[in-house]
C-alpha cells in the first residue's frame, strides 16, 4: 500500500467514531478472559508487591492484566495457564527464523558449554560478528557492542556530539530510540511534549530540536534556525514507531541531503529494521546511506545483552576502550561470547534460510487476505499496511489523533477500545504488540493465518453494524 493511501486510509479511521465492543458483550469477553488465565493474574498480582507495577516489560499486554509466558517455539507460545497464542509480537520484532531456533540454541548452548559466559575480555566471536554486520549493510566500517537498542542510542548521540563538536540533535515526533533522557519527548504520539518525561530535567532537552513527521518545511527550518549548531538528525527509516507513522517517499532521502548540506551526521535507528526489512536494512532497502547506525535486540536474535552502534570508519574511529578518549563508552558485558556468537550465528542463518525473503512474501499476503475480509464490513474503516515483514493494523487510530485539535480527548477512548479488541484477540489465541502492530518470521503459516482470519472475523462479528 502506498503511503498516500495509507495516510488517506488513517484519516478516514480517525474520522469515523471508533466501535466499541457492547458492554455487555464485553464483560461476557472479560470473564472468559480471566477464567482461562488464572495463574497469569495470580503472578500479576504478586508481582505488584516486588516490581514496580507488577511487570517489567514495556511490549506486554496490560489489559485487562499482563500475561505470564512459560515457553515459546516456532511462531507458538503457551501462557503458564496452558493457553497457546499464534505469536505475533515475536520479542518486539527480532525473532525472524522463529522462537527457539535449534540451529540457533544449538550453537549458543555449544560457546555456555566450551567457552562460559563471559570473562571481561574480547573474544573471537567479536570479530565474527562484527564481520557479518559490515558485509550486509552498506554503510557500516566499523561496529561497537553494546547491551541494548537504548544503549546504542544512547551512544550515537555521543559520538555524533563528539564527531561534529555540535551539540543539537533533531528528532521526529512520535519516534522511539528507547528511554535515554534526551530521546524521552514526545514519544509515541506526536504533540505530546514531556507526557512521558516526568523525572528528567528540563535542562536535558535545552539541545533538542523535533519536527513533526514529514514536514519537510520545519524540518528545513530546523536547520536554518540552527546554522551550525545541529550534530545529528536520528530517524526510525519507515517512520517513527517502526512505521506507525508512516515515511513519505522522499522523506530519508532529503533527512540526508540536508544533513550532507549542514555538515550534520544522519543516524538510523535500525533497532527493528536491521536484518528485518532487507539484510542490508532499511539503509538498503531506501537506498541511502547514514553514518551511524543504531541497531538492537535483532543482533542477537532475541538472545540478551544485545546492541550495536555502527558506522562509516572515520566517525567510529574516534572511539576506544579505556580512559582518556573520545567518547567514552563501556559496559563490562557488552561483545560477551554469548551475545557476539548469537550475533554470528542469527545473521548466518538468516541469510542462509533466507528468512527476510519469507517473512515479508508472508506479511504480503497476510495483510491481502486481512483486508479482504476488512472489506467485508464496509461500516468498519480497518486496514492492514506493512513494510516487509513488519505489519500495522491501524482499527481505531489513536496513534494518528492530532491532541492540540478538537478531537484530542478521543485519544483515551481509542486507546481503551483497542485495547478492548487486543484483549479478546488474545482470548482467541493471537498475539501482537500494542493492539497496532504484528511481526512475521519465516516459519508462519496457513494455520496461523487462517487464526488472524477467524480472529478478526469473530471480533468484527461483535461489533453491531452502525
């Protein structure tokens, strides 16, 4: 679907008052619900008096509770309740060969029984894995291990800031690069401002410059109002939230232009898109090359202590180990064995499965199929789009609900409804993230998706025609 479309598509959804699920209805859904996950509420519950709001992981569904998962394989899980899902969410995206991969496992089980976890010091599989990243994506001379996707951001503001000797950054509203404090401003949604920044200083963000998604005047703007001033311009590639709001066609290739034109470093968040949207990335994918990129959980293949910073050599070079050098960066287990040797071994596997191939011809005819049957309900405005095999679903469009308008207050209501349709897909054994987004991986389907099928087609049943 073209972006044009898509944006259209997005208006009318907004447009039109979002259905709720009857209340009565509803709460013969919410019992059966809670009836078939007992065990899941009762850790919920006890969790509340160890962790912070009872539940560590930003990706799990919260209504009406989280769920408690016991194991995953192949594109199934099953809840501590026994109930199985057609997974979906795939650990945030970097599960693309499939949960619990043995070629995979048996590796990584291999380096834990010869090597042991980590000792503090390089190894081998450092090199291996490092290699692997520059032969795939084409911008990338040189990589530095991290623990995660926030780390990484984290790091490329850094050596950017320390690069360029500038210290703004400009970054699109609504864009996700983790929870560093000067990336925590208008998250998710546009026009939110500081919503989710309760506890960092105003001061933080003195050197941050954002423009809202796809305007390209402002974004022009940015850089004349700060001639000189503007280390870095970090982008998610297919849009902010990993395609939640959606990219203009011409958007990252003018992100660089201007970026070549002011002497300012153009940084990718490729946290989802590295070896999910092409091998090369989306810097392949579109056709453009940044000079840093940021890439994640994919890394390792949802093996943890996970992250990467990569980049062309003449701006990674001025980092190292030890004190004295510019910038600092460090972390006793990043590049551990483990994360390094999942690295090698996922990104071999990927390619020679050729799983991204898969994954996306798959996503395409889920998203067909889906919204054939959407189409069935002409009095429902719901549509599926994707970006190779990453998947929005977009029922009530809370994310695309403009706050400083006249419609601001719906955002709650949206949110609360598709929450309501998440809550009953799990029900019927379908996983995804955020009631708004799916992921597929090379080992989905006919039975999974003949499950979204008769998924949607039972919570479209219970919505009465308007």
């Amino acid at each position: 679907m073209e972006y044009d479309e898509i944006m259209e598509r997005v208006k009318r959804v907004v447009q039109t008052p979002a259905r709720p699920i009857p209340p009565e209805t509803l709460e013969k859904e919410k019992e059966r619900f809670y009836a078939a996950r007992r065990r899941s509420l009762e850790i919920f519950e006890e969790g509340k008096s160890l962790i912070p709001g009872g539940v560590e992981h930003n990706l799990a569904t919260s209504k009406p509770f989280p769920l408690t998962m016991d194991r995953a394989k192949g594109y199934m899980m099953w809840d501590v309740d026994g109930n199985e899902y057609v997974d979906f969410l795939l650990c945030g995206a970097p599960i693309i060969l499939g949960h619990h991969y043995d070629p995979l496992d048996d590796e990584v089980i291999k380096i834990i029984r010869e090597k042991g976890p980590a000792t503090g010091l390089t190894s081998e599989f450092e090199l291996l894995a490092a290699r692997k990243i520059i032969e795939n994506m084409p911008s990338v001379e040189r990589v530095r291990f991290l623990q995660s996707g926030t780390e990484a951001d984290m790091a490329a503001l850094r050596i950017a800031r320390a690069y360029t000797d500038r210290l703004k950054v400009i970054k699109v509203e609504g864009s996700y690069h983790g929870w560093y404090d000067q990336y925590v401003m208008n998250l998710h949604i546009p026009g939110t401002g500081g919503l989710n920044s309760k506890g960092i200083p105003p001061s933080v963000f003195e050197h941050l410059v954002e423009v809202k998604p796809n305007d390209f005047d402002a974004l022009e703007k940015a850089f004349e109002d700060n001639k000189d001033e503007i280390a870095a311009l970090v982008l998610e590639p297919v849009g902010g939230e990993s395609g939640v709001h959606p990219v203009h066609p011409d958007w990252n290739r003018r992100c660089s232009e201007l970026c070549r034109a002011n002497g300012t470093l153009l940084i990718f968040d490729e946290v989802v898109t590295g070896f999910r949207l092409d091998m090369g990335g989306a810097q392949k994918y579109f056709g453009i090359d940044p000079d840093l990129t940021v890439l994640g959980k994919i890394v390792a293949h949802g093996y943890p202590s996970a992250g990467a910073v990569a980049g062309k050599a003449e701006v990674m070079d001025i980092c190292g180990a030890g004190m004295g050098v510019k910038p600092y960066l460090g972390g006793t287990l990043a590049a551990n064995p483990i994360s390094c040797g999942a690295c090698y071994h996922a990104i071999r596997l990927i390619e020679e499965n050729d799983a991204i191939t898969k994954s996306t011809a798959y996503a395409d005819r889920l998203v067909a199929e889906v919204n054939e049957l959407f189409a069935t309900r002409p009095d429902l405005p719901f549509f599926m789009y994707n970006f190779g095999p990453i998947i929005h679903y977009v029922t009530t469009g809370f994310f695309a609900v403009d706050i400083t308008g006249p419609q601001a207050m719906e955002i709650f209501q949206r949110k609360d409804i598709a929450e309501e349709y998440q809550m009953v897909a799990s029900s019927q054994g379908l996983n995804s993230l955020a009631g708004t987004r799916m992921y597929t991986c090379m080992q989905h389907d006919q039975e999974a998706l003949d499950r979204v099928l008769s998924t949607w087609e039972y919570i479209m049943s219970l919505l009465t025609s308007a």
